[in-house]
C-alpha cells in the first residue's frame, strides 16, 4: 500500500545427540516474522528493515534471524489470505521446533494486516475461511510471540474501501498487551482523518521504527524505552 490513495494498502546415539545439539544451536534467541507492504519488493520491504535493523543494534549478543512473509502484496487484498497462512505456518513451527525462541510478529501496512490477522482467537462471524486456513493459531502459541509491531495498519473504513470482503482487522485478545500499533496521525491508510500520502512511508524517517524496536526489546526482557518516548508513541496509535 505505497502508491496512491487506492494503493495505499543417522545415526547412532552419538550421532543423535549430536544432531539435537546442531537442531538447539539452530534455533535463534529471536525469530522476526515480517510482512512487507503492498508493492515493495520481495523480503520485509524498507519500514521492515529498518525495525529489524534497530531491533539488531539494541540486542547485542542475542542472535536475531528474519523471515519475510512469503505473500503477493499486490492490490489484491483477497490474497493477504496468502501471507496469513505463510506468517502463520512460520510462527508456529517456530514454537514448536524451537520453544525457547522469542517470536517478534509485525507488518507494515497491507502486511500489518497480515500480522494483526494471525493473532485473531476466532473466526469473525459469517467469514468463510480460505482454503489452507483452519482457524486461529494455538492458543499456546500465544506465550512464543513477545511482540508485535505494526506499522500503518488499514483502517476499517480504508479497508473496506479498498476490499469489502475483508474481515475487520483486530488484535486478539492474548496479543493486545504486545502490541505496538502505530499509526501517524496524518497517515490516510491507518488513520481516519489523515490526507498526507507521504505520511504512509515516513515511519523510519519519523523514528518510529526505532521506537517500535524499543518496545520489542522491553517485551524480549531487555531495557524498557523511556517513558517519554512511550507516550509520545503512544499518541500515534
């Protein structure tokens, strides 16, 4: 959603052990699961990177390993579908393969979407599920993810503009307390009253993405931002 007001959007007990050693030395302290805007090119697209590149610098010593939610992001909103299965799948095997990996979810835009969606508890009323869905994430899966950041997430009244076939986008229930949800108030795509098309794009220059980084770090168990910037952010949802 960069472009324009539409577009906005073995072997062997040796050997096992061995094996089961490589497997845990696999498993990073952090998984970021990321899903990029509509347009921007594969991978975590430019908010992304810059949130994964903040989150790096403010973990020294902890090993943070990235993967961009593999999904269209065209102006097809119908196949976000696409990202919620793949960011799904990838925060769940991330639990269960490697349980002591903290999982940072989050999205820019159409992919802030993407990311609220998988932390639903339950499917909204009268919404058919597409094919390779089956429901919300396990409720245990809920205690792996520490974050979720999103950035410029569609509003209800900017979504439904652009694919009234949408659900409406919530956070659900066990998420919302780890959630940085950030929205710059001029931003037309997550904000109701927002007309400045080049506010969609600004959140790294505008240092919310920093922000956002810190946020994520108080919630892996690291220093908390200062309160100062918590309200100023805080404002921007």
């Amino acid at each position: 959603m960069a472009v324009g007001a539409a577009a906005l959007i073995a072997a062997g007990a040796g050997g096992v052990a061995a094996a089961g050693h490589a497997a845990a030395e696999a498993c990073p302290d952090v998984q970021v699961v990321f899903a990029r805007g509509t347009f921007e090119p594969a991978g975590v697209g430019g908010v992304g990177q810059a949130f994964v590149d903040s989150l790096r610098a403010k973990t020294p010593g902890k090993s943070v390993d990235v993967y961009a939610v593999d999904y269209p992001a065209s102006l097809d909103f119908a196949t976000a579908a696409d990202g919620v299965i793949d960011a799904r799948n990838k925060v769940t095997a991330t639990a269960n393969a490697c349980p002591n990996t903290k999982v940072v979810l989050g999205g820019y835009s159409q992919g802030a979407a993407v990311a609220a969606y998988i932390t639903e508890d339950s499917v909204p009323q009268g919404f058919t599920l597409p094919p390779g869905l089956t429901g919300p994430m396990p409720a245990s899966t809920a205690d792996h993810v520490a974050a979720v950041v999103l950035f410029g997430k569609p509003s209800s009244g900017f979504l439904q503009m652009i694919y009234t076939g949408a659900p409406p986008i919530t956070v659900g229930p066990r998420y919302t307390s780890k959630t940085d949800d950030v929205c710059i108030p001029e931003d037309p795509v997550c904000s109701p009253t927002g007309n400045d098309q080049g506010a969609h794009g600004a959140y790294p220059v505008r240092g919310l993405t920093d922000r956002a980084a810190d946020f994520a770090v108080s919630r892996l168990g690291g220093t908390a931002r200062p309160a100062q910037a918590t309200a100023q952010a805080s404002g921007l949802n």
